[in-house]
C-alpha cells in the first residue's frame, strides 16, 4: 500500500477516535445533566431560594429527575423557577405535588425536591406551576430552637420557685404529704366511729325492746302511758338520739367524700394548694364527730339511770 | 578555453534580445547598501557569471531577479517586465519561466528526490498527467545522471548529488533563464567541473540563458560567456574572462591571482 | 503583496520619531518582535482563507504532529493519571473521603492537569520540531525555493503548520483526558475494589458542561499559540546553524509560557462568564 495511505489511514483513525471520544465525553455530562433526554418544563415560585442555581438537580422521591433551566426574580418577594424535568415524570407529577428547596447532604448543593402528590389530583402538564413549601431554611430552624430552650428555661423556673414554696411555706399540701400525724388522726377517728356505730345499734335494739315490751303491756306501760311528763322525758331522749346518730352520719359521710377526694388525688391536690377551706371543714368536722362520739356515752348514762329504764338495764345486766 | 571566449565575445550578436535589464538598482539592509547604482544586462542564450567577494551582496542581485527581496531604486526588468511592480500572480507566471538553484541547493529535507522535483509541477505544471510527471522527472534525473537516486531523501544525498538534483529541480520547468547561486561553492575540484559542465550542457540542451554567481574562476572560465565584477555594490568591470584577466585594475586582478 | 516581509524594509529612509529614539533600545526591540509577531498573524489570518488551500499538506502535518505525538502523549497523561490519584488518596483518606477520589482527581484531569501537561508536552515536542524544521528551511533557503516554486511558502508551511496544531492539541487533549482517567482509574482499582463502570459514574456524575467546555475551548488556543510560536522563530531564524538551535529553543520557551499564560486569561474569562 502507498506510504501516503497509510498515514491518512493512520490520521483518519486518530481523529475519528478523537472525535468519539469527544462526542462520548459530551454525551457523558449531558446524559448528567438532562440535556439529551426528553424533558418538559415545571415552574415553582419562592420567596427565597436559599442559592439555588441554574443546573441544580431536581429531585423526586430522592432520584435525580431534571435540573433548574432558569431562575428568575418576578417581583420583591417572588422568584420563579423553572425546571427541566424528565418526561417520564408526567406520569408521576400530581398537581398537588409540593416543590421544597433542599440541600444535597449537610454542605452540598441546593436542589429542588418533588414531593409525591395524592392521588385523586390530576396529574401535571407541561408548563404547569407547583406549590412550593417554604423550604427548611436551617437558619430558622435553629431561631425556632432558640426560643423553644428559652421556653423550657422559665418552665424549669417555675417549677423550681413552686416546690421551693411547697417546701418553705409548709402549707396544708406539705403537711397532708409529709406529716404523718393527720393519717394517724384519721385512722384513729374512723376507729371511734365505728366504735360509734355498734353503740348506737345496740341502743336502738334495746329501745326496740322497751317499746315492743310496752306494746305487749307488761311491765311499766301502764304507768308509761299514764305519766306524760316521763312520756316527754323519754321522747326527748329518743330525739336527742336520733339527732346525734344523724349527725354523726353527715360527718361520717363528709369525711367519705374528702377521703375519697384525697384518694383519688387529682383536682383535689390542687384545691389542697390553694384552699384552706376545705382543710378547716376537714378538721371541723373531725372535731364535730368527736364531740358526739363523747355525748353517746353520756347520753346512755342518762337512760340507765331513768327510772322507768333501770329495771330494764338491770335485767340486761343480769341476762349477760 | 580562450576559444569559447573570443568565439562568444565575437559573436555578440547573434544572441538575442535582452532578457534582463538591470539600471541603477539600489538594495541596502540597514545602512549597508549592498547593491549602489548596479547595472548589467543579460540577453537570450547568454551566460553571465558574477564575480564578487563573499558577502558582497551577488546573492541579493540574483534574489531581486525573481522577486524573493524588494530592491529600493533603480529598474529591474525581466522578460520586459519590472519585477517590483508585478503582482503575486504574474510573478508567480514570471518565476514559472526562470529557474533557480541555491547555493545549499536547497532540497525540501522531509520529502524524497521524486517530491523535490515533483513540487515546482504542483503549481505550474497543473493539467500534467501523472505519466508525464513521472516521465519529466526521469528525464531530468538522467540529465544529471541520478536516475538511481529517485526514492532516495536529501539527507542520504552528498553535496555534489544536491547540487545535481537542485539543478535537475531547477531544470524541470524547462525555463528560459537560470539563475545559479554560487553553484560548485563547496565542492571539490573534479565535481566542481562536472556541475560546470552540467550547466553548459543544460544550457545547450534547453537553450537558456544564466546568471551565474561565483568566486570559483574554474567554473567562470567554463561556463561564462561575459563576466561582470562587482565590487561595493556597483558593475566594476565587465567583459569576457580574457578580457578582463588582461585588465591592468588591481581589484579585479586580485579575482584572477590564482590562475 | 510582500513576499517576505522579515526582510523588506522600508522604500526611503525614515528618521525616526522623537519618542522612539528616546526608548532604550532594548525596548525597542521588543516593540519591533511585538510588530513583527502582529503582522505574521494578520498574515496568517489573512492566508489561512485565501485559496489556494494545501489540504495535503494540512493532512501531512497532522498525521506528523497529531498522530506522530500520541505516544509521548498518551505515556505522559497515563502517568500523571496514574500519580495524581496515588497521591491525593492519603489526603482524602485523612478526611475519610475517599469515595470521592475519582470525583476529584476527574474533575482536575478535566478541567486543568490534562489540557497544560498535554499542551506542555506538545510544546516541547511539536514546538520544538517545527521552530527546527523551519529554522533549518530558512537557512537553507527551502522557503525561499518554495517561493520560487511558484508555492506561496507561508501558506504551505507556516498556515498548515497551525491549523495542525490548532485541531491536533485538542484531540490530544481528549485522548490524554481518556488515558489519564484509565490510569487513574488503575490507581484507584490498586487501593479499594471499584468498577469501571462506578468510576467513570463518578467521574461523569461530577463533571458538568461548565467544567468540560471552557477546558477544550482553551485548548485550540494552546495549539494555535504552539503552532504559531514555533512557525515564528522557525520562520524567522537567523542564518546559520546556531540560528536554527535558537528557534527550537525559544519556540519551546515561549510556547510553554503561552500556554501557562493562555491558561490564566481561560480562567479568568470563564469565571467572567459565571461558567458560560
């Protein structure tokens, strides 16, 4: 073969491999960069794009989809962006879509992320606009941080001055936590009370009695029908029973509800707090069923030494 | 010898018209002028051989000829035509018509013998078949007997086939007029003849007319038929070698010592 | 029409102006290189559109400085390749980024290290050649029988001789790019298990337009700047053999700087541009 051919053989080959070369490079990076696949346009606007760029990826669902084409400042607190995106997409793009502005790891690029719409919205068509969510600016969200510790600090504030008073004042409410000698006192008063009770079941058996022994004439009833002043005296005594077995009732029923308020704790404690009433009807009425538990036994003194009772204590006394 | 010489002086006549008219041509690099108020005149079928000392500036006369360096005064008339004036393409059209052979001979070193001769065709030999070239550049080197020599590269050449094939290069257009600078410079005695020869040859076989620049009076004497001495950049002397080896000048006489 | 305008001089004697004979004449020198290198590349701007057109020689010089130069080209960008990723691995390791080895190293090869090494390589071989070839036409008046020839000598040789290098470099470059990329590529390979295909991702999935263009661009002007430096010094040799020594010298000086110097303007203008 001629000298001469051979090296146009020769050149040819180098250039044509130059050339591919080349052209493969070209295909490389544009293939990166969208430029040789189909693609439509999407807008979004935003106050702030936070340095987004021309040639910025756009992002759905973490992939790669198209890149920025143009940004451009509508009016003082609007930017228009458009992007190139992958027409693909079309099929995938709803129209309630969101475009955010994010960052490409913690320092990296800005980007433009899709979210994914739902799915009873159309989807989008070329030249449509996106809604944009105001993008996660790290900026503000570190203001927002800011204020929410400051927040937490007058909290914790608070708190502390609350329990510190709790302590210092020593208050019904530290009293009813710490003191030991109220719960004493409680237990020991519903102790009475039922002591109280038994009595005066007792007492009402036997009146019981007397009445029924009355009724069936024997005894006394003659002479209890006949004197009206006895007959007095003995109503008398009966109502001044009734009347302390009531009251003894209301308190034993008044101290049921503060007990059961204490036990279920809650709206109560706080009432503790700041209410004093309730503790002063408290130990009011611990005094009170006090007073009448120490009435009872006199009260059954007084009936023993009635006349018209004595025989039949006697014959109770000598039936045990 | 002193026959060629009579015989041309006396037949003065029978050349033909002028070919070359030179008057009052000026050169000058920077302030050296070279050529001053040269003048000489060379007609049809006659050789004229330059003398002059190296460096004197007879390289520049021949080079203003065919247009390689602007001269500043004077005329310069080839073929009738002042050199200084033509345009590109008529000077071109002119150079078609002379033929030039270096003093280093000048063959293009990155091609091969066939190229060097090839190369003055690619212009004015356009229209040539490729037998014709081939047979054009095979008569050429047979003229210097280097037909052998065709595939070869001027750097496997010697100096005396250089200068052949910068003859036979020179040849291939078949031109009117020759101009030889300084063409057996370097070259030893036996070759330094057998160009001379070569060149009368030429001469007889194409019919042209020379201009030949040379210090080498061997070759003067061969191949001249009036010789002109420059000295400081004007026509000193003019004559034929007789002539001018009987002239009664020391400056020229210092050309013709060593005979 | 000039025919060799290194040696024309003017018609009539000029006195010269006051405020040139009152330059030093060191500086006046260089203003009459600088006037010098203006003219020959109006010239060359000038010629390079005119017909006739020496394909063939267009040709012939780019199988010489292209094809002729991909070796040395190709040994060196391989190198380079080789050695820039082996020696930017420790530093990424320490910042424990080494995934981004063939990101960065690409994007260097790209955008700087192979078009200068390439450019500097070809200014050494291909500057060199041609300042000594035409050099050594000059002296032994080669261009002059050109001339003669009826071949218009600028054209055929300084005008083919730039195009050459102006097309050539650039396909170098790209080539040198690929080779250095393959060595990086092996370097890479050495010191942890990837594939080529991931590599060449990498390397891609970080290079932009912006990157890979003003790179190629800048290297047409490397070529050209060689080609004409050296068709220059070559094209205006002093005479003699020492003259010739001195064109391939500075052709391979001047074209070197020109390329460093052509590299800084390309950096400049493209951060004008905001990466075009």
């Amino acid at each position: 073969m001629n000298i001469e051919t051979i090296k146009n053989i020769r050149l040819g080959f180098f250039v044509l491999t130059g050339t591919a070369l080349l052209i493969l490079a070209l295909y490389f990076i544009g293939s990166n960069s969208n430029l040789f696949s189909k693609t439509f346009k999407l807008y979004a606007k935003f106050e702030t794009v936070n340095g987004l760029k021309k040639g910025n990826n756009v992002r759905y669902g973490g992939i790669d989809v198209g890149i920025i084409k143009n940004i451009e400042i509508v009016n003082d607190t609007t930017i228009r962006v458009e992007m190139s995106v992958e027409a693909d997409l079309k099929k995938v793009i709803r129209n309630n879509s969101a475009a955010t502005i994010g960052t490409d790891g913690l320092m990296g690029n800005k980007l433009i992320n899709i979210s994914a719409g739902t799915a009873e919205a159309g989807l989008i068509k070329d030249g449509e606009e996106l809604e944009s969510l105001a993008s996660l600016n790290t900026d503000e969200m570190l203001r927002t941080l800011d204020k929410t510790n400051r927040n937490i600090l007058v909290i914790s504030a608070n708190l502390r001055d609350i329990t510190q008073k709790i302590t210092d004042s020593r208050g019904t409410l530290y009293t009813v936590l710490m003191d030991t000698t109220i719960a004493e006192g409680l237990r020991h008063t519903l102790g009475n009370i039922d002591v109280v009770s038994n009595n005066i079941l007792q007492i009402s058996d036997d009146i019981n009695d007397v009445v029924s022994e009355a009724k069936n004439g024997k005894g006394l009833l003659g002479t209890l029908v006949k004197d009206t002043v006895m007959a007095e005296d003995l109503s008398k005594a009966v109502k001044e029973v009734r009347t302390a077995g009531e009251q003894i009732n209301t308190s034993a029923g008044e101290l049921k509800v503060i007990l059961e308020k204490v036990n279920n704790g809650g709206g109560t404690l706080s009432t503790l707090i700041n209410d004093t009433t309730s503790a002063n009807s408290l130990k009011r009425s611990l005094i009170n069923i006090d007073a009448s538990a120490k009435k009872l036994p006199d009260l059954m003194e007084a009936l023993k030494h009635n006349f018209l009772f004595k025989g039949y204590f006697k014959k109770q006394e000598k039936k045990k | 010898m002193e026959t060629i010489s009579r015989t041309n002086t006396e037949a003065l006549p029978k050349y033909g018209e002028s070919i070359i008219e030179i008057s009052s041509l000026c050169k000058s690099f920077g302030d050296n002028y070279v050529l001053n108020q040269f003048n000489l005149t060379v007609r049809r079928g006659e050789n004229v051989v330059v003398l002059g000392k190296s460096g004197c500036g007879k390289s520049v006369l021949i080079k203003c000829v065919v247009g390689l360096l602007k001269y500043e005064e004077g005329s310069l008339q080839v073929f009738g035509k002042e050199i200084n004036s033509l345009k590109q393409k008529e000077l071109d059209e002119m150079r078609a018509r002379i033929g030039f052979v270096f003093q280093s001979s000048a063959l293009y070193d990155s091609m091969t013998v066939r190229q060097n001769l090839e190369f003055a065709l690619r212009r004015h030999g356009k229209g040539k078949t490729k037998q014709e070239v081939d047979q054009l550049v095979e008569e050429m080197l047979d003229n210097v007997s280097l037909a052998n020599a065709i595939n070869l590269m001027p750097s496997e050449l010697s100096g005396g086939m250089r200068k052949r094939i910068g003859l036979a290069r020179s040849l291939i257009l078949k031109p009117e007029l020759m101009l030889y600078d300084e063409p057996t410079t370097g070259l030893d005695p036996i070759t330094a003849e057998e160009i001379s020869n070569m060149m009368l040859a030429m001469q007889h076989k194409y019919n042209t007319s020379s201009i030949i620049i040379s210090h080498d009076m061997h070759c003067a004497r061969l191949t001249a038929n009036r010789l002109a001495v420059m000295i400081d950049g004007i026509n000193y002397a003019e004559g034929t070698f007789e002539e001018l080896s009987k002239m009664n000048d020391p400056k020229v006489n210092a050309f013709f010592k060593k005979q | 029409m000039e025919n060799n305008p290194a040696e024309t001089t003017p018609a009539k004697k000029q006195s010269e102006p006051i405020w040139v004979s009152v330059l030093p004449e060191e500086f006046r020198d260089f203003l009459n290189e600088v006037g010098e290198i203006v003219r020959f590349v109006m010239r060359f701007f000038r010629e390079v559109f005119m017909p006739p057109y020496e394909l063939k020689e267009i040709f012939h010089q780019s199988y010489e400085i292209g094809y002729r130069s991909l070796p040395l080209v190709a040994l060196t960008a391989f190198i380079i390749g080789l050695v820039l990723t082996l020696q930017s691995r420790p530093t990424l390791a320490r910042f424990g980024a080494e995934s981004w080895l063939p990101a960065m190293v690409g994007i260097s090869i790209i955008r700087e290290i192979g078009p200068v090494i390439v450019a500097l390589v070809c200014a050494g071989k291909i500057g060199s050649s041609i300042g000594a070839e035409l050099g050594s036409m000059k002296v032994t008046e080669q261009i002059d029988a050109m001339e003669v020839s009826g071949t218009n000598p600028f054209k055929y040789i300084v005008v083919s001789r730039i195009i050459s290098t102006t097309f050539m470099i650039p396909i170098l470059v790209i080539m040198g790019d690929a080779v250095a990329l393959i060595g990086s590529f092996i370097a890479v390979k050495l010191t942890s298990a990837i594939s080529i295909t991931l590599f060449f991702n990498q390397v891609f999935e970080s290079t932009d337009f912006s990157d890979f263009i003003p790179a190629f661009v800048k290297t047409f002007f490397f070529g050209f700047a060689i080609g004409l430096v050296g068709c220059y010094k070559g094209y205006n040799s002093k005479k003699g053999t020492e003259g010739v020594g001195e064109s391939a010298n500075s052709s391979v000086v001047i074209a070197s700087l020109l390329v460093f110097i052509i590299d800084l303007i390309a950096v400049q203008i493209t951060q004008f541009f905001g990466y075009l």
